[in-house]
C-alpha cells in the first residue's frame, strides 16, 4: 500500500431502494482515507449524483462497460483497482479485464481479493469447488450446456431447482424451476444470458431461514461484525438463533474469508434448517 500513487475506485451505479447510498457513502469514507494517505483516486460511476464526486481527485462518469474502465486506465495508468465498493458489476468487469490481459499488461494491483478469488466469486461452480475442498457444507449443484443435461439433473435432484446463468453478460438470470414444463424456458433464457454458454442447475433450499452473516476482515486476520440484511435491521447478539447454531455459522463464515484470502468486508449467506441444526453456504460477497 506504501507503493501506491494512484486507485481506480469502480463505483455500485445509481442508488436504488434496496441499497439507498450506502455503498456511495463507502467510497466516499475510502477515497478520503486515500487522500490522507496521499494516494490519488479516479472514482469510474455511471452516478452522476454520487456525492464521492466532491471527494476524488478524478470522477469519470460513464457507463459501467469494461471498454470505459480501459479508456480510463489508459488515460491515467492507475497503480491499484478497488473493485469491492462497486457491487456484482465491479467483479465482473474486473474478470473482463483479466480475460483481456489489461491488469497484467498494466502492472495493476487488486486491492481487497486475489484474482483467483474474483473468478471464483464470479462462477458458482469454482467457489463450489473451494467450499467442498475444505468441507464446507453446500447444496448440489451442476454445470451444463444443454437442455438434456439439464433435464437430468433437475431430475436427480428433484423439483424445484434453480437456473442460472454463468458469467452472465449483464445481470444474472435466475429461474425458479417447480417442473419440467417451466425448464426448457428457464434454460434456454440463461444460456442466452451466459458468456460461458453455461447454466447452473442447483439444489432449491426452499423453506429454511436465510442468514447472513458480516465478517470484516484486514491483512492480520478476521472481525466479526454479526448477522445483516441490507433491507432489514440488525440485532447483536442474535435474537432468533441458538448459540450452537451462530457458532458453527460463525467458524463456517471465518474459514470462508480466510480461504479467499478476503482484505475488507465478506458477506457470507446461508440457508438453515431450524430443525435439524443442518445448514448450507449459499454465497459469499466480498463486496
């Protein structure tokens, strides 16, 4: 970090209900610690109402495409990227300028996550891959490329499973599949959607409790924060779950930052089944 002059800083978008400004509040509170630490900040939104824009030495306002974060860093030469303040869009746009050889061929650092780390948050199935390999518990899910696979799968499982796209090419399309009527469609849609031309058939958890859990955690090691939703409010310590259940949830969450090696905030959700204690890691947001 001591090495560093320069941050390209890639904005969440438009404020929206569910999010409000939060995360335009978030790069407004990093790029200040920036500028004490006299590292100059290019701030990349398509947010022209972001109030960061008072803040950084650079605010480009353009649409969220990697052909826009490529005519920035040619223009600049940023020495780092900051991707985790700019939501699900920022990570893929990171992996598109990892496919393209711009971060290598510019000599630019990721700050907050690896780059293996980014392309497991952006595929399903590699994160899958890591959770399995030091046992984390995960629902089923498969990869397929066809309809046929999909139909079997969905088969094995049982309905309802769910569709998703992999590597989508703008937002990520997601099917609830209750039989095989609705799956030809649901499939069809999501490889359309699907840069990989892929789709992810997975296990539906319907009907146990959604958690999620916020760890913060620095080069050192881990900060827990507690349980959160970003439309709902938050109590600490928990109300509605039993010690044994928030503490396996709670070194399940750990051992997840750890093993992404996660620099800043990780937003881990699982799903719970209250009767059995039994539970399963859904997703991890380091963003």
């Amino acid at each position: 970090m001591e090495k560093l002059k320069s941050v390209l800083i890639i904005g969440a978008g438009a404020n929206d209900v569910q999010h409000g400004d939060e995360l335009d509040s978030a790069i407004y509170q990093v790029s200040r610690v920036f500028k004490q630490m006299k590292i100059k900040t290019i701030l990349a939104d398509d947010n022209p109402f972001s109030v960061s824009l008072e803040n950084v030495d650079h605010g480009c306002i353009v649409p969220l495409k990697v052909e826009s974060l490529m005519d920035i860093i040619n223009k600049f030469h940023p020495d780092a990227i900051l991707p985790t303040l700019g939501n699900r869009r920022a990570f893929e746009l990171i992996q598109e300028l990892l496919e393209k050889g711009i971060i290598r061929k510019e000599n630019i650092q990721l700050l907050g996550v690896p780059e293996a780390t980014i392309r497991q948050i952006n595929s399903a199935v590699l994160l899958e891959r890591t959770l399995r390999q030091m046992e984390a518990p995960v629902k089923k899910i498969v990869t397929v490329n066809n309809y046929q696979d999909a139909l079997d799968e969905a088969t094995k499982l049982g309905y309802p499973v769910i569709i998703r796209s992999v590597l989508p090419k703008s937002s990520s399309t997601r099917k609830i599949v209750h039989d095989r009527s609705e799956l030809a469609d649901a499939v069809k849609a999501c490889l359309s959607q699907s840069r990989a031309e892929q789709v992810v058939v997975q296990q539906s958890l319907a009907g146990y409790k959604e958690i999620e859990v916020v760890v913060q955690r620095d080069s050192e090691d881990m900060d827990p924060i507690g349980i959160h939703a970003g439309d709902s409010i938050a109590f600490n310590p928990v109300q509605t779950l039993r010690d044994r259940q928030i503490q396996d949830i709670r070194d399940t969450a750990f051992a997840i930052t750890r093993k992404l090696r996660i620099v800043g905030t990780n937003h881990i959700q699982f799903a719970l089944d209250t009767n059995s204690d039994r539970f399963y890691v859904i997703k991890s947001s380091p963003y």
